[in-house]
C-alpha cells in the first residue's frame, strides 16, 4: 500500500512483526501479516472466554489516552491490557489532566512514556498519531486521529468479515453513510484494497468519500462505485457497513440536521438484499439502524465486530510489547 501524505516516517511496514513498532494506519499491513493478526486473535479469544487474566503483559502498563469520547476502544483496549495480566492509566477526555493547563500533545506523550510501556491514543486532529509517535521512543497505537484513520477498527474489521463471510476474496462491500468523515471508512476501504473486493459507498453529495482516498484505491485496480441510493446496490451486496453520520465534524448544525436521517437500515429494507448479507457497524449508532434489525437477522454482526475488538487489541498489545512469535 502507498503511504498516505499524512503519515511521517514513524509508520513501518510491520512485515508480520509487530515488536516495538507503532500502529499509526492500515497502509502498515500486508495480507501475511493480516492473517497472523486473524489466527492470533482466535488464541487470545480463547484467553477472554476463560474469563481469567493471562501473565501474558504482567509487568507491563498502557497509557490510554483520549481527548476524544470513546466507549468500544477504550474499554477495549484497558479489558485486553488486564486480560494479558497488564495494567492501564486511563486519562479519558483529558478534562483532568494537564492538557488542560495547555501542555501540548508532544510533551503529554512524553511523560507518559517515563510510566507506561505502550500508549493508545485518541485525537481530533488528523496526522496526530503520527507526531506523537514521533515523539516517544515506545509503542503507540492510534485509536483514531479525526477524520484520518481509525486502524484498529478496521482490523478488527477485517477480522470480522473474514468470520462471518470466510474469505474476502469476491466480495462486495457496501459502506453506507458518512464516508467524509468515518475514519473507519476511511481505514477499511484502505485495508480492503489487499485484496479483490468491489467497493460502493453510498452517501449523499457532501458526505462522498474523500477523492484522495478513491484515486489511492483507483491506482491500485480496486473496482469502487458511488451512490447516493441504497437500492442500487443492494441486491449485489455481501457486506453492508453502516456509518453514523458524524454530528461532532460539522460546523453548522442546520447542514447535519439535512443529512442525519437520509438513511435508516430497517428489516424492511433488508428483504432487497442477500439472505448472506453480513450487517456491520463501528458503532456508536444514532438511529441509522433499526434496533428491530438486531433480532431480525442472525446475519446483524455488529455485537460480535465490538466483539472481536477485544480480541483483535489483545494480540495487537502482546504484539507490540513483543509477546507474539515474529
Ligand atoms: N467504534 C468506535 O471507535 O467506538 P468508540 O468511539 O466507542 O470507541
């Protein structure tokens, strides 16, 4: 994969090793390293359904570092931490910590780094990770920088479709909703284009995915189609990936309030589409699906996709902090 402009030279191809690297975005991986994240994220599911911690990460302590809300990432990421046997300093919202004083991001990560072994970290602005990365000497993952990139969810992601579908290859993925802003979008059509999949995404006119990221994808032969309709891809679609439309990106209000209800996934709507069409969603949701869809379909993924997040941040943890075979 090409290396987005926005990243610096702190983003290493990981190559299948993931010791001491940094976890900035999805232009790291290849498909080998994909599939030991896969088979690895089945032993650490093993780990979490026992119920106990593992001695796995003893020792060793994460930074969780958010300045934006957060419920599936940071509680993910602190129970995959315990569960290995490690321990977590969670600094949610920042509201009570030196930022507020208005220390900047570079010497917060700094003296993060004196305590902790690994820092996970959630920030508004795109490129963030990056320079933070480049500031410290240990691990850190990026749990979502704006409008950039959200990599671990796109993994597990991944993981996901590649449970509920069992292969990628041949598959048609429909994104639907906010493709400007959902860094998960963003990360998933990226991490996709490793393998023969045809892309739609459909949204209205100013939610488009944006054209950077579909001339990256056109360059590499990835078949993509925009649509402002459900309907005209549905029937030919294995997996749906609702997005909410991202309320906190907008500067006018009035300009959210025209787009937020455009789409909703109902089980009426569904009945146009495969009986094997997979449903996922990054979640949270603000009404884009139907809750009636939960019960609807065994094929409503989007609990087991929180799911294989813990699982998928347990072997990204042990990986980084050098627990995982190379
Ligand atoms: N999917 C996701 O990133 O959820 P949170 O914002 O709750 O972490």
């Amino acid at each position: 994969m090409e290396r987005p402009d926005f990243l610096n030279h702190s983003a290493e191809h990981l190559n299948g090793n993931l010791k001491g690297k940094d976890i900035l975005s999805v232009w790291q991986f290849d498909a080998q390293t994909l599939d030991h994240i896969f088979s690895w994220s089945l032993e650490t599911a093993e780990i979490a359904k026992k119920g106990y911690k593992a001695d796995f990460l003893s020792q060793k302590i994460l930074a969780n570092l958010f300045y934006e809300p957060s419920t599936r990432t940071s509680s993910s990421f602190t129970a995959a931490m315990e569960r290995l046997g490690g321990s977590v300093i969670s600094i949610n919202e920042v509201k009570y910590s030196s930022v507020t004083k208005g220390e900047d991001l570079e010497d917060t990560v700094r003296t993060l780094e004196q305590y902790a072994d690994v820092i996970v970290l959630r920030h508004p602005e795109m490129g963030s990770a990056a320079i933070a990365a480049e500031a410290v000497s240990i691990p850190l993952i990026n749990a979502g920088d704006g409008v950039g990139e959200h990599p671990t969810q796109a993994l597990l992601d991944y993981v996901t479709i590649r449970k509920e579908q069992g292969m990628l290859d041949g598959l048609a993925v429909t994104m639907l909703g906010d493709m400007k802003h959902g860094r998960t979008v963003h990360s998933l059509a990226r991490l996709l284009s490793l393998y023969q999949v045809r892309l739609n995404y459909v949204s209205p006119e100013i939610l488009r995915m944006p054209s950077t990221i579909i001339q990256e994808l056109e360059a590499k032969g990835v078949q993509q189609s925009e649509h402002e309709s459900l309907s005209e891809v549905l029937s030919d679609t294995d997996v749906l990936y609702v997005t909410r439309v991202q309320k906190e990106r907008f500067e006018d209000t009035a300009v959210y309030e025209s787009v937020k209800g455009l789409y909703v996934v109902t089980p009426e709507t569904l009945r146009a589409g495969k009986e094997s069409l997979t449903i996922m969603h990054p979640l949270p949701r603000v009404g884009e699906i139907s809750k009636s869809v939960d019960s609807y379909t065994k094929n409503a993924a989007y609990f087991r996709q929180m799911e294989n997040g813990l699982y998928v941040r347990m072997t990204l943890l042990a990986g980084v902090l050098g627990k995982l075979p190379a």
